[in-house]
C-alpha cells in the first residue's frame, strides 16, 4: 500500500504542479511581444498571479466536486484531497474559495491600473473555474472542458496580458493565444485520456470519454497541430518544427496501447513540452528572432 503524503506534501500535490504551465506559458508569451524595454512589468506580475492563482484554485475546487460526487473513488491520477478523506471536503472547498479570492484581488487592481472591463473577464473566469466540474451541471461533464481551457488559458491569458502592457494588441497575440490554448489542451487531453475508463464508469462524461480511448487519442493530435497553426501563424515556423519533436513522446504514448497508469508520463510529457516551446517562444519574441 502507498504510503500518504505528509501533511503539506499532500497540498502541493493536489494543487497539480504539472498542471501549472498552462497558466505560466501564456502570461510569459504575451509579455515576451512587448519590447523589453516597454513592458510593464507589475502588470505582467499581476496577470500571472492571476493567471496561476486561477489554475490552482480551479484544480482544489475540481478536487472537491470530484471529490463529494465520488468520481474520484478509482484514481489512476495524481494524488487528491477529498476522495483520500485525509482532509476534510469543506477545507478543500474553502482552499479553493481562498485561491480565487487571491486571483480576484489581483485582477482588481489590475483592472485599476489599466481597465475595468477586466472585471468582468475575471467574474466569468472565477466562475467557469468552479463550475467546471462544481455546480447542479458541470459543463466538464459534458464534454465542454477543453473550450474553458482554449478560452481562459489560451486566448484571454497571452491577449489579455499583451493588451494590459499599453492598452494595445498586437496582431501576432491572437495567434499566439490560439498555441498556448491549444496547449493548455494538449495538457487537459493528457489527463483525461488516461481516465478514459474510469470517468466512464463514474458518468464523467469529458470528450475522451466520449470518444473513447482509440479516438481520443486523434484528439491530442488534434490539440498539437492545433498549437503549430497557431505558432505558424505568428510566422514561426522553425519554432513550430521543434514543438513537433518536443510532443513526440507524449504522441507516442496517445497512440499506444497503454491505459490508466501506464499513461502516466503523458501529462509530464505535455507540461514539459509546452514549457520547452513557450521558453522558445520567448527568447525569439523576446529578441525579434524570425524564426
């Protein structure tokens, strides 16, 4: 029997480290568009203490709902609070509450500092973090989890944090914003393809499991073309060409023959691949490399 986590290792890991780079990469890219010269760099802060406070926060809540609607019984993923009842359910709810508090703070005086349209973006932010799989019907049920993904940490996390630098967008973040999101993807296919069978046992119904586990691994194929058009479109080929060879491991396993556990390393995979093109992504935006 494995043995449990200690008391704060236990919170680390279910705040889902490798999780984190889908909040990480966008902010990074989008300020990266800025010359450095230009960038304003509290503000970039700010969106990624938005950004990071926001993943957590979704990550402790989907613990949560998971947890008290037993979907988490059989996990062959990483470690989580609730369903190990080695934390009390309400204290997890209240971590996440805590998170989203952080991540509101944070945009508020973000949105005070440059526009308070900002409000607004963050209010449907917070809630789509909860509502995921929190709610009478959450919509990560019903196959609609990757459009929050593509959406929030795709397209508002790299525009959003482009647009707060001068009020501005340049024409590459729409394009940029479409690779990270359709990274951050990649990272979410990673997880549910290795749950395919258990969310179908428990009725959690995310598009993997709707496809199943043969089909679905075409929808991770799906998600990194879907990150080389969008690298390709802000006219960085070269780059392009090397996330390719970054996400060849984790294609690989997509279409193996391996289920559950043995797709573990899928999800390092990806988080490590969308680390290794958002950091070349940066240097080249960085220093206007046309590559």
């Amino acid at each position: 029997m494995t043995e449990a986590p200690g008391p704060l290792r236990r919170w680390v890991l279910a705040a889902r480290p490798r999780t984190l780079p889908a909040a990480t990469v966008p902010v990074v890219v989008g300020t990266s568009l800025i010359r450095p010269q230009s960038i304003n760099w509290l503000n970039s802060a700010l969106c990624l203490v938005v950004a990071l406070a926001l993943q957590i926060g979704t990550n402790y809540a989907n613990d949560y709902s998971d947890g008290v609607r037993g979907t988490d019984e059989v996990r062959v993923g990483p470690f989580r609070l609730t369903a190990s009842r080695l934390v009390n359910a309400r204290r997890v709810r209240d971590v996440a509450f805590t998170w989203f508090f952080v991540g509101a703070v944070a945009g508020l005086v973000l949105a005070s500092r440059t526009s308070w349209w900002l409000v607004a973006i963050g209010v449907t932010a917070i809630l789509a973090g909860w509502l995921y799989t929190g709610g009478p019907r959450p919509y990560g049920y019903l196959g609609l989890g990757e459009l929050f993904v593509f959406v929030y940490f795709g397209m508002v996390a790299t525009v959003g944090t482009a647009y707060v630098q001068h009020l501005s967008i340049p024409t590459r973040a729409w394009w940029l914003g479409v690779a990270t999101g359709f990274m951050a993807c990649a990272l979410l296919e990673a997880n549910n393809l290795r749950d395919v069978q258990g969310d179908r046992a428990a009725g959690k119904r995310t598009l993997a499991a709707r496809l199943g586990r043969a089909r679905a691994s075409t929808l991770y194929l799906v998600c990194v073309v879907g990150a080389l058009v969008g690298i390709a479109g802000a006219g960085h080929y070269v780059v392009g060409v090397v996330a390719l060879v970054a996400y060849m491991p984790a294609l690989r396993l997509a279409y193996s023959d391996l289920n559950g556990r043995e797709l573990l390393p899928m999800l390092k995979y990806s988080a490590r691949s969308q680390l290794q093109v958002g950091a070349l992504l940066t240097v080249v935006l960085a220093l206007r490399i046309g590559l």
